[in-house]
C-alpha cells in the first residue's frame, strides 16, 4: 500500500514537471514566435493576454502603440476590437432577456422600429431576436467601414436604409432561418432593439449595465477625446499611420477597450457577476444547426484541438484586428489586440501554438 501511494506521489511530481516544463516552452517559445511574426508582417504593436485555470496568468505587449514616437505599448492602452463587439452587444440583450423585457422569440416587428420601413412587414414578422443574434436572419451587410470624421456618421436610420453610403442598406436576402448569413447589419437591428427597450441611448445602456458592473474602466462604445488620448494609432502594411475610424454601427464594429478590460470580460464567464448568469452564457454559446454548430450568438465555436471547444470572437477593421477565445470548461482563454493591418497573420499563429500547448499539458495528466 505504502508503495502504491509512493509511486502515485512519484507519477504526479513528474506530471507537475511536465506540465511546468510544457508551459515554460511556450512561454519562452510564443515570445520569440510573436515578435518574429511581427517583423514578417510589419505590425507595430500587439498585445496579448492568458487566462488558465480562472486566473488571469499573463500579459504581454510588443513593439509599439505609437510606431512614429516609438512609444512602447501599454496594458492600458486602447484598441478598436471591431466584431468582438457583437459578443458584448448579445450579453446586453441577455441582461434584458434577464429583465423579461424580451425574450430571444420575440420578432423584429413587436418592436415596431421606423428605421425598417422599407423592409416588407411580413419578413419583419418572421425575423426573430435570437435570427439576428445567429446570423440566420437571411439579412444583407456583412460588415462596416469606418467614417474618419465623427461628423460624416449617419444616424443609425440612415445607415440601415443606406440613405448615406447603398452598402449599408440593411435588407432581406434570405427566408429567415433558412441559412447562416453573417450580418453586421442584423447586429445593428440590435442596436436599435436595446434603445428601444431600455429607453435609453445603447452606448449607455451598454456602460451601465455591463462595463460599470464589470469594472471595465477603459471600455466603451461612445468615442471622445478621452478615449482618443489612451488610444493605440493604426498603421498599414508600411508603418504609415492610418485616421482613427468612428462607426455608427457600434454594436457591430465600434467598441473600445483595453487588454485589461478584456482579460476581466473573459474572466467574468467563470465566475457568477453581475450582469447575467452562468445560464444565459451557456444559451448564448449554443450553437446554430444553420452555421453546423460554428457560430452560436455573438460566440464563433473552434473545433480544432479534441480536448476542448473554443468559444469567442475575431475583429477587423482598417489598422485594428483582434481574437478572443475562450475554454469555458477549463475556465481558460486568450486574446490578443494588434494595431496594424497584418495583426491577424500574428494572431491566429500565435492562438495555434496556445491551443497545441494546452492540448499536450492535457495529454500530460
């Protein structure tokens, strides 16, 4: 017996050691893996954070938030984060789910908005809460460009029928719930759906509800000089500087955040908080049989390693891009920002290398 529990001391010290080991390797290999896919593919600035076992283990910034001044990137500094916004936008339509102010059955017509007058009634009548948050609304625009002046943006009217820029007209191209159609522009529906029903503007909705009470301090939809000041400059493929963009569908493209604020985001999915419950996380993340279980409700789902299912969100605009990913069952994640052009070509290697990492440490115990 004394011998049974001495080699079961002996097997998981060398697992211990493995698994420090493992993790040692990747740390020491995604450093050098990071900055050198940054000089490949001429991206100023990245930064990244990893969350195991529900605690925040590591922040890590690279290169610059100011390319021209060689200003080092800090953990405070802000970023665009493009179409994570859509995660954040479905937690505010579950805090209201939550209220019973809606229910994720609800049609677009209950909420009689006017800005979709020129969407046949009956098309109205069939899209559904829960349709737009899926992407299975059948409805058009894919994405947004941004408006380099805070004075060019359309009222959110205007956007969705196109009266500024025709690409913006939000229109059905699809029976409801027929197929995944991803659209920016179902999320700007959104947007309307929780001024509506809350009575008051979604960027404030948004901070009350969600930011404030995840102590999201460097974290907004609304843009002024003050989130301008705290805020990393974009760049191209050639370190040119880019204009900074505004965007009128916020709840799609236009939230502003930090590596902070996004590491307590993700580290408020495993824990009980104040916004909405471990079952509305759980129904958000349930994936669609039209996207064949790829996408759920503002959540991507990644397949890709056997031993856990990823959940979370990418984001792209001009000079921005951005991955979150979350392990739910092992209350772990990642996310990295960048502020260049190429920022994908360094995330999606770098959330690879984290996912094989993981996947041996488990293969390990």
């Amino acid at each position: 017996m004394k011998a049974l529990q001495s080699l079961s001391k002996i097997l998981l010290i060398i697992t211990s050691f493995n698994n420090i080991a493992i993790t040692q390797s990747f740390n020491f290999e995604l450093d050098s893996i990071v900055l050198d896919l940054m000089n490949i593919q001429k991206v100023p600035g990245v930064i990244l954070a990893l969350i195991e076992n529900g605690k925040l283990i590591k922040i890590s910034s690279y290169g610059y938030a100011d390319f021209d001044k060689k200003l080092a990137l800090q953990s405070n500094h802000g970023f665009n984060v493009g179409s994570i916004s859509k995660t954040f936008t479905a937690w505010g339509i579950m805090k209201l789910v939550e209220e019973e102010k809606i229910d994720l059955s609800d049609s677009v017509s209950k909420f009689e908005l006017p800005c979709l007058g020129h969407i046949d009634q009956q098309d109205l009548d069939q899209i559904t809460i829960r349709d737009l948050l899926q992407h299975t609304a059948g409805l058009s625009v894919h994405g947004y460009e941004g408006y380099n002046q805070m004075q060019e943006l359309p009222s959110v009217c205007e956007s969705l029928q196109g009266l500024k820029r025709k690409e913006e007209k939000v229109f059905v191209e699809h029976p409801s719930g027929s197929t995944f159609q991803y659209s920016g522009g179902g999320y700007t529906i959104l947007q309307m759906i929780i001024t509506k029903v809350s009575g008051i503007p979604f960027t404030h909705f948004m901070e009350k509800e969600l930011f404030r009470k995840l102590d999201m301090k460097n974290t907004t939809f609304l843009i002024d000089h003050k989130v301008l000041e705290r805020s990393a400059s974009i760049y191209d493929t050639s370190y040119h500087q880019l204009s900074f963009e505004y965007f009128t569908a916020q709840a799609a493209a236009g939230l502003q955040t930090s590596i902070e604020d996004m590491s307590k985001f993700v580290l408020a999915h495993f824990t009980s908080n104040e916004v909405i419950s471990s079952e509305s996380i759980s129904i958000l993340q349930e994936g669609s049989q039209q996207s064949k279980n790829n996408y759920a409700s503002g959540y991507m789902i990644m397949e890709r390693f056997g031993s856990f299912t990823l959940h979370g969100h990418g984001g792209s605009n001009d000079g921005w891009q951005a991955g979150m990913m979350i392990d739910m069952k092992h209350k772990s994640g990642f996310i990295m920002l960048t502020n260049g052009m190429n920022g994908k070509a360094v995330i999606f290697p770098t959330l690879m290398k984290w996912g094989i990492a993981r996947k041996k440490r488990m293969e390990v115990k």
